[in-house]
C-alpha cells in the first residue's frame, strides 16, 4: 500500500529560532500518524541538524533537505553533497523543484544526477514535476511532465523507484493562491501514474506516492487529498504557520 505524505517546504524562510519554535509547536499539536501517513520537514540545510534533533522524538515525523550536489564531493564552493545529508539524519531530498529548474538552470539531466547521489547515500527523492502556464494555456501538460519524468526518473530500475516519491507542482499554482481544481490535479496524477504504469508496471505504480503542490492550505486540502491518485501533498507557503500545516496534516490522515 502506498503512504501518504505530507511534506513541508520552507524554502529559504525562517531564522534558526524561528524553525525551532515552529518545530515545537508542531510537535505539542502532532495528530497521531502511522506506518502509512508520514509527515517530512525540509527546512533549509543551517537548520538541519537543530530539526534531526527536535524530530527524534516525534513518529512518523523525517527530516527533509531542499536540494543536493549533483557530485559526491570535492572542489564545489558553498555546495552541499548527498553524503553530508544523510550524515545530518535526512530522510528526504527534494529534487528538481521548479524554483531550482527556473532561478538555477538545473535541467532534467542534471536532476537524473541528483537522484542517483540521493538514492545511493540510502534517502528518499521526493522528484518534482510540473508545468508553466503557457505549456498548460497550450493543453501539452501531460507530454511536458511526461518528458521531466523520463528524463529524470526512468533510467532507474523498478527497485530503486521504491525510494521515490512524485510531486506534480504546477507552476502557475505556486505561492500564488490559485490551486489547480481538484480535477485538474488528479487528472494530471492519473496520467503520472500511468507513465509509470507503462515503463514499470502496475504494480510499481500503484506502489508510488504522488503528492500535490501549489497553493495548498486546509481549505483546499481535504478536497485535493480525496482524489483517488492524489496521495498527499507538498506544502509551501502553509507549511510556515504550525495550525495551518496541521490542518492539512489532518485532512491527509481524514483521506
Ligand atoms: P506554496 O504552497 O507556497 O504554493 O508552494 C508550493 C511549493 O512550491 C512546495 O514545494
């Protein structure tokens, strides 16, 4: 049975005591979570080794980072590998966000890279996907995604899909308040799906989690979270405000 995640990004928000404080009031208003409905927390990389230790005491709560180097170590000033992550308790690596694709040029290619040094330093990728309005006012969504998955994903074998995670964000839904309609999104989820059906099996995806991102809060995401290949969510905005990430770490458990 595949998990549902909700996931926190906090991008490049929040000073230190600042993600302490939210941390700890998440941890005194943590509904009760399972095996099957994990929460992750990717706070930004100064902050991680302050949040591997609030979230030690908390289930079914795994420290997120935002990003990787593409290599596992050596000359690349004020780059961070796979290998210091995972030696500061990080679960999973958030990969190919469309911020990083758009402001830092990382292409589809550069992206297979990063998820070959998260999965082999023993995380999980959390692979982001999704398009810009004008490739969505054009209708060629679902080819679009289709390319950012094969080309970021599918040299991998069935095997080490396991430790991935799908996130369709589209971009146009990002931090600007308007979320794609609960059909929209589970449209675009049941066509990630099959891609994956295709090249891997039924059964790799039925295994796969796939979360939506944009403009998510809980408002929004009971409606989302019932979609039948909607699995979670990737949380930005509302991930900052500890009632707000809760309600939606509420609606995901409700789902
Ligand atoms: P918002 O929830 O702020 O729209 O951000 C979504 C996102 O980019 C999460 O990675």
């Amino acid at each position: 049975m595949r998990k549902k995640i909700v996931a926190a990004n906090w991008k490049m928000n929040l000073k230190l005591a600042e993600g302490a404080e939210l941390v700890n009031d998440l941890y005194n208003t943590m509904p009760a979570l399972s095996n099957n409905c994990n929460v992750v927390i990717a706070p930004p990389y100064t902050h991680l080794l302050q949040t591997a230790t609030q979230l030690a005491v908390i289930d079914h709560v795994y420290l997120g980072a935002q990003n990787c180097h593409h290599e596992s170590s050596g000359a690349y000033t004020g780059e961070i590998s796979a290998g210091m992550l995972r030696s500061t308790e990080v679960d999973y690596v958030i990969i190919g966000h469309s911020e990083r694709r758009q402001y830092f040029g990382e292409d589809n290619e550069l992206l297979a890279r990063k998820v070959n040094q998260v999965l082999s330093n023993s995380m999980n990728v959390i692979y982001c996907c999704g398009e810009p309005l004008e490739i969505r006012d054009a209708h060629t969504q679902n080819i679009y995604v289709e390319q950012q998955l094969k080309k970021g994903l599918f040299h991998l074998s069935a095997e080490q899909l396991i430790d991935v995670v799908i996130a369709y964000e589209p971009i146009w839904a990002i931090g600007t308040g308007r979320t794609a309609t609960s059909t929209q999104a589970q449209d675009m989820h049941a066509h990630i799906r099959s891609v994956i059906a295709d090249q891997y099996g039924a059964d790799v995806a039925a295994n796969i989690s796939i979360l939506y991102g944009g403009s998510c809060k809980p408002s929004n995401a009971a409606e989302l979270f019932a979609c039948a290949d909607v699995d979670g969510g990737l949380i930005g905005g509302a991930s900052l405000k500890a009632d707000e990430f809760i309600g939606i770490i509420s609606a995901m458990i409700k789902s």
